[in-house]
C-alpha cells in the first residue's frame, strides 16, 4: 500500500488528535494563546521527530510537507475559538488523547515496517510516536507525564496495539490491520480508565 493514501489519512487525523489533546492540556494550565498553540505543536509533532531521528529520516518529516505545521497551528486556533463549546475539558482531552495515541502507534509501527526493522523495533518506534509528544507536552507542564503514572495504563496499550498490528499483517490487508490496532489501543486505553485497571507498584 503506498504510504501516501490510506497511512496519511491516519497521519492526518493522528496530528488533528493530538494538536487538540496539547491544545486543550494548555488551556487547563491557563496557558497564553502562545503557550496554547506551542503545545499542540509539540504533542503532535514530539514522537514523530524523536521516531524520524532514530531511524536516520532527517529533515523530519514535518519540516518537509508545511501542510503538517499548518493543519497544527489551524486545528489550534479553531480548538481555542470553540473551547467555550467543550462541557467536560477533562474527558475531551483524555478522548482526544487516546484516539492520537492510537493513530500514532501505528504509523510509528508502519515506519519501522517500511524500514524492513526487527518486529520487537517496529513495536518500541510505535510506542514512541505514540507516546512521547505527551511525554513533551507534559515535562513543559510541569507534570509527570502520563507514561510513567502507576494509574496509567498507557505505553501498554501501545505495545499491546503493535505487537497485535505486526500479528494482524501475517493474514489482513495493511489498512485492516491499522485500523484494528488503532481501535485495540484505543479501547485498551478507554476501558481502562473506566476500570481503574493499572499495572502493579514495584
């Protein structure tokens, strides 16, 4: 499957997501307009540029195609001129926040894929791009970012997600198997919260 088709609408929704997720993150901390806008960014740009230097793809990505910087900052400003609209800050965050984790987990998986990249690799870069522009957005928020919280169960649904993509390419198209894994990972992290499910204290 060319990358350029089904994997950039999942690249595209991943960057919507995730802007939303910094964006709204932002405004908790009451952060300027400024401050709001730079936090989109990170969070939906952090995994991916941490993934693209890993695996030797320099420029990223994103300083090759504006069209990602400029679905940021108009995803940003559109979030912020809504916000009055958004009853649950919260709960719209953590939404928006798993739906980019798991779009993002599997792109970070199809890069490492492409890349021809031991299975146990693909999996690390999908956890990656799904996990680490949180990790960003949540260190300049002065938080212990969500990764590392025992209440969380949140980088286990990435590996969860990826190893079940990885399996799922064995027998499916390419496009079923990423929608599959975005659905687990979400639903992993959904349900898990609504459970209260967490991995155990060392």
């Amino acid at each position: 499957m060319p990358y350029n088709s089904f994997t950039s609408i999942i690249e595209l929704l991943g960057t919507i997501a995730f802007t939303i997720s910094g964006v709204f993150a932002a405004m908790q901390k009451r952060l300027d307009l400024f401050g709001v806008l730079i936090m989109g960014f990170v969070t939906a740009i952090g995994g991916g540029t941490i993934r693209d230097v890993l695996i030797g793809v320099t420029p990223v990505s994103w300083m090759l195609d504006l069209t990602t910087l400029g679905v940021i900052i108009t995803t940003g400003i559109i979030t912020v001129l809504f916000k009055k609209t958004v009853k649950n800050l919260k709960v719209t965050l953590f939404f928006f926040d798993a739906l980019g984790l798991g779009l993002f987990t599997v792109i970070g998986m199809q890069k490492g894929v492409a890349k021809n990249l031991h299975p146990v690799i693909c999996v690390a870069l999908g956890t990656i791009t799904g996990c680490f522009g949180g990790v960003i957005r949540d260190i300049l928020l002065n938080q212990i970012p969500m990764i590392f919280r025992r209440k969380e169960i949140y980088a286990t649904a990435c590996i969860i997600g990826g190893v079940i993509y990885w399996l799922s390419l064995v027998w499916l198209d390419e496009r079923l198997a990423q929608t599959i894994a975005v659905i687990v990972i979400c639903t992993i992290r959904i349900v898990a919260v609504k459970l209260n499910w967490k991995l155990p204290a060392v």
